[in-house]
C-alpha cells in the first residue's frame, strides 16, 4: 500500500480516531468504575461506623459496645479492621483483626473531624490497602472519644488493575481487528475509484464521447462519475469545435489561394495583353485582401477567447455612437440602395470600450446590408431600461431559418455559404459581435423569419449613467 494513498491514510486517520476514542472511553470507565466502587465503600463505612458510635455508653469509666457489635458480627464480612481511639489519641480498644497493627491516624487528622464530623482516608495495614473513616463518639452530647473503622480494597485495587490489562490489551487488539475493517472497507468504497482512473486513463482525443459508466446509486462517486461524464462532453464539444474551426479555416484560406493559384498559371501559359495581366493582379490583390480580413479576424477572435484583449473602458455615448455607425452604414449600402434608419436615441452612456462597440455595431449593419436585397431597409433603435440598454439592427432581408438560429455566431457558419462569399463574407463577422457583447457582461440573440427579415439585439449592462456632456 502506498503511503500517500488515499486508502492508507484513511486508515491512518480511522485508526487514530479509533485509539483516541477507546483510550478516552478507557480511561473515563476506569476511573469512573473505581470512583464508584470507592463511593460504594464509603457509604458502607458511614453507615456502619454510626451505627456503632451511636450504641457507644460509658459504664466505670470506660466506654462499653454491644457485645455483637464490639466483635464485628453484625457489620458484615467487608469490616475488618476496629480501633477507639481516646480524645488524647491513646488506643482504647482494637479489633482482633488488627494483631500487631493499629490504623495509622495523626493528631491532625483527628482534629479535623470535629468541625466535620467524619473523615474518610486511604491507608495501609501492614501491606493491606484499606479505606478508614474516622469520626468522633459523644457521650452525653460531647465528643469523648474517636472511632476508626477500615476496610480492606485490596479487592477493588485488584479488580481495577485487571480492568485496566484487560483496556491495555484488548484494546490494541480492537484497534488492529477495526484497522484491518477499515482497511478492508476504504479499499472496498475506493474501488470505483480505481475505475474511474482506469477509464479516464483511456479517453484520448479520438474517443472523448466515451462515458463512465455510472453506478447505481447516487452517492458522492455516483455525482463524480457524472461530473467527469459532463466534462468529457464539454471536451468533446471542444474539440468538435477546434477540428470543424480548423477545417473550416483552411478551406477559407484554401479558397482564395487556389483561385490565385489558378489565374496566375492561365496567365503565365502564353502571353497576354496588359489588360488582361492587370485583371490577375486585381483578382489576385481581392483574394489576398479576403485572406487579410480572415487572418485579422481569426488573430481578434483568438486574442478574445484567450483573455489578451485588454479593453479601454470609458463613458461611451450611445447616440453619438449610433450616428458614427448610421453615416458609415450608409455609404456600405449606397451600392444596393439600402435605406438605412436611425431612429431617435436619447444621450446615454455605458462603460465600455468605444473602438470594439463600434466594430460591435459596425458589424451587425453590415451584416444586415449583405442579406438585404436592393432598395430594402435597415432600423437602428436603442432602447434605455433598469439594468441596461438595448440596442437592435431590424432589415427586411432573407431572414433565417430556425434550425440556423441557435448556431449563426458560431464561427464560419453561414446559412447560404454561397451567397456570403459572394459578399466577400468569411463567417466570422457574427463571432465577433458574440465575443466583443461578451467581453462587455452583455446578451445578444436573434429574432428572424425565412423572408421576413431579422432583428439582432444586443443588451449592455449599465455602467455609468450619464444624460450630459
């Protein structure tokens, strides 16, 4: 077993846990069992020893006891040990039981009794642990003498050294037995674990639709195993998207070099007229500059998705925004006769980067000029509200197809493939507008019916609300 594995060091803690909680419990039965039986002792020596100092009488002088009581017969087997002490501490009377021995007592101690009537004290007889209480006899009301009577709790002494062996040795014993349970049990528990590493070690790039196979029951590894599972499909998803994204580039970037490729090996095959180079040239050039805008594209959406672009934000003013967008909007849509509107904007801002909410916008219109037919017409409208601003593009072009909604900012998606190449469109000018709305904490979404037209919406969270110059 490994020692920083998870089931060795879950052992580990279980069997620390294990061994603090039976010494504990060992310990608080021990001294709690001797306590108790001490108790049991004392209680026995209270009422005993009053009994006796009770039927205490002086007759010539000196103090007489119940014969039966005197010999210890009727204070059963556990007394064993019977001294009277005078108030000057000389022994008066002690029990058979005591041969050459007395209870050992100090004048200190005696005095202590008066005031508290009894004391209770842990001694030895020779070599016999005993428990002795000590308390005054009255006669005619005043303390005349002393009574001492002990017990013997060699039997206590000796049942509480066999419960503790008895802790010290089943208790290891215990922590081993529930060791090797717990190892047992953790090896058991993390053995799905194991096959999820097993799985997850033979997932690679080429099979990420692959799925764990869940367990029956969802506990903490059942929520694990479809966490993983909703993971590797987001990577699945991923790399969808990376391989048709790349696939997708190259033929955009193969496109325009294979008609290069093809009108400069038509010119150079016999001579041509100089007209007829120049028109190689400007194909060439209007490829070329399709490539730029691809690759300039490509390099933002990129700088986006990674994090690098570093936004300049400022009150950007939303109507003279608009208007920058409407003048340059329309010279884009003097060619097919596009009327473009602006309706009434009111003077408000929002915290943002003016340049990329401009291309933002900038994009939209144009997009919405390339799928509007000649002498159709194109709405920009802002609407202020609590939390933001919206700000739609309406046209009365193709519109789009439902099924095409839910992925038109996806990157190179186009509805008509054809047609957006013909407008020198590259897929990418609705990514960006994602991106950039994005980047700003703001929703864009769009709304269109197949030749009714489209409405894109884009809504902007308030920064700093201004309504003057």
């Amino acid at each position: 077993m490994k020692f920083r594995s998870i089931t060795f060091q879950l052992t580990l803690w279980y069997a620390g846990v294990l061994i603090m909680i039976l010494l504990i419990l060992g310990g608080l039965t021990y001294f709690k069992l001797s306590a108790d039986l001490l108790n049991t002792v004392d209680e026995t020596l209270k009422s005993e020893s009053s009994e006796v100092a009770n039927s205490a009488q002086i007759k010539n002088g000196k103090i007489q006891i119940y014969k039966d009581i005197y010999d210890n017969k009727d204070m059963g087997a556990r007394v064993e040990y019977f001294q009277i002490l005078s108030f000057q501490g000389e022994i008066v009377y002690k029990s058979e039981s005591l041969k050459q021995f007395t209870l050992p007592v100090e004048n200190a101690q005696l005095q202590s009794v008066l005031p508290d009537k009894y004391t209770m004290l842990t001694s030895t007889v020779g070599e016999v642990p005993i428990r002795m209480i000590i308390r005054p006899v009255k006669i005619d009301g005043e303390p005349t003498y002393f009574l001492q009577i002990g017990i013997s709790i060699e039997e206590l002494k000796r049942a509480s050294t066999s419960l503790m062996w008895n802790f010290l040795v089943f208790i290891p014993i215990g922590v081993m037995l529930a060791t090797f349970g717990g190892m047992f049990l953790a090896k058991r528990f993390l053995k799905p674990i194991d096959k999820i590493i097993y799985d997850a070690n033979s997932i690679e790039a080429e099979n990420l639709g692959f799925h764990i196979q869940p367990g029956k029951v969802k506990d903490e590894i059942g929520r694990l195993i479809d966490t993983l599972n909703q993971l590797f499909e987001r990577l699945h998803y991923s790399f969808q998207r990376i391989r048709q994204f790349t696939a997708d580039a190259s033929h955009e970037l193969s496109t325009p070099l294979t008609i290069m490729r093809g009108e400069a090996e038509v010119a150079l095959k016999s001579s041509r007229r100089p007209d007829e180079y120049r028109h190689v040239i400007e194909t060439n050039l209007d490829e070329i500059e399709r490539m730029s805008r691809i690759v300039d594209n490509l390099l933002a959406l990129t700088s986006m998705d990674s994090g690098e672009v570093q936004l300049s934000l400022e009150d950007v003013f939303l109507d003279d925004l608009m208007r920058d967008v409407h003048e340059q909007g329309t010279i884009l849509a003097e060619d097919k006769n596009i009327d473009i509107t602006l309706d009434s904007t009111q003077h408000i801002s929002v915290k943002g980067d003016k340049h990329r909410l401009h291309q933002l916008f900038l994009n939209l219109v144009d997009n919405a000029i390339k799928y509007t037919p000649s002498g159709g017409k194109i709405w920009l409208a802002m609407q202020p509200g609590d939390n933001g601003v919206s700000i739609s593009v309406t046209d009365t072009g193709v519109g789009i197809n439902k099924s095409h909604l839910d992925k038109i900012f996806d990157r190179f998606y186009r509805v008509d493939k054809g047609r957006s190449r013909e407008h020198g469109g590259s897929g990418l000018g609705l990514s960006i507008v994602r991106s950039i709305v994005e980047l700003h904490k703001g929703k864009v979404n769009v709304e269109s019916e197949p030749s009714g037209g489209s409405t894109f919406k884009v809504w902007l969270p308030w920064g700093e609300i201004n309504t003057k110059r």
